[in-house]
C-alpha cells in the first residue's frame, strides 16, 4: 500500500487494516500495545515482528500493555 511507510514484507492486508484504523506511519504505532495491534484484522505475530524491527530501527517502541 502506497500510503503507508510499512515494508512490502508486510504483505497487503495488514497494511491496509493498520490504515482503516488510522496507523499509516511508524509514530503512529507508539501509540498503541501490541495486544490491539494483534486485535486488527490482517496483522499477526509476523507482522508484529516486521513492525517492531521498523520501531526499532527508529528508536521507537510499541506502547506496554
């Protein structure tokens, strides 16, 4: 999806649920656990892992539940 930062490796479905729920950028994502992360269709353990190597590589973290 071409309105996100997200890596393709995402695949297209999550991308593309985050978006529906207003999470199109990394930052947007701090705001966030990984608990309603996981509650959005289309996002799973793999997309949480590609997820947090981004944060990560930002210098940024999901919120703790």
């Amino acid at each position: 999806m071409d309105d996100t930062e997200f890596p393709r490796s995402l695949g297209k479905v999550a991308p593309r649920e985050l978006a529906v729920n207003g999470i199109t950028r990394y930052e947007h994502l701090i705001e966030r656990t990984e608990r309603e992360l996981l509650d959005i269709h289309g996002v799973g353990p793999k997309a949480i892992r590609i997820l947090r190597e981004g944060l990560t590589a930002r210098g940024l973290s999901l919120r703790d539940d």
